[in-house]
C-alpha cells in the first residue's frame, strides 16, 4: 500500500518543515508494517512537499496512526496536508484490485 501526503508550505517556512517532517517520517518507519518512505519538494513550485509512505498493508498503517509515538511526533505536521485521498493500492499487473463498495452497513 502507499500513501502519499502532499503540503503546500510556504518557502520561509521551507526548513523547519523539511525537520518536521523527516521527525514525522523517523516516527512512522518504527511502525509495524512500514516498509519505506521518502520525503520529496517539486521541482516547479517549491512550494509544494511530498511524503510518501509504503505499508505491508491498509490496516498496518492505520494502526500506525493510532500509537502514541504517531500522534505525539507525527500527527501534527500530517494534519497540514493538502486535503484530498492519500492511501494508493498497488495496480501493478496481476494484482487484484480493491472494488469499490461500502465499508459499513447503517
């Protein structure tokens, strides 16, 4: 699985968010599951940031989330990305791909 957070950060702030965010990575890559990750800025808009995170599997990351270690040095720098679908199946040929349907009754 791969996650993929991206944040819009403006450039003085450009530094301290790089430390903030490789905190955060250090923090997540001591999780059960995590099986690596990379910290990116776009080459056009250096404004723009990337985290991308690789999991063994969807409930492995969201287990990472929920420890402590997660919420004391992660969560806050992962709540200033950019608000939109961030968790990616792999579509590598001859996987089996999620189908779409409801993930509760009621």
């Amino acid at each position: 699985m791969l996650v993929v957070n991206r944040f819009r950060v403006p450039l003085s702030d450009g530094e301290s968010f790089r430390e903030d965010l490789a905190m955060a990575q250090r923090t997540l890559a001591a999780c059960r599951g995590y099986a690596g990750g990379e910290i990116g800025r776009n080459v056009d808009d250096p404004e723009l940031w990337v985290l991308t995170t690789r999991w063994a599997d969807v409930g492995s990351y969201r287990r990472a989330l929920s420890t402590y270690d997660v919420k004391l040095h992660a969560v806050a720098v992962l709540s200033r990305a950019i608000d939109e679908p961030s968790a990616y199946e792999s579509a590598e040929p001859g996987t089996t791909l999620n189908v779409a349907s409801a993930r509760s009754l009621g």
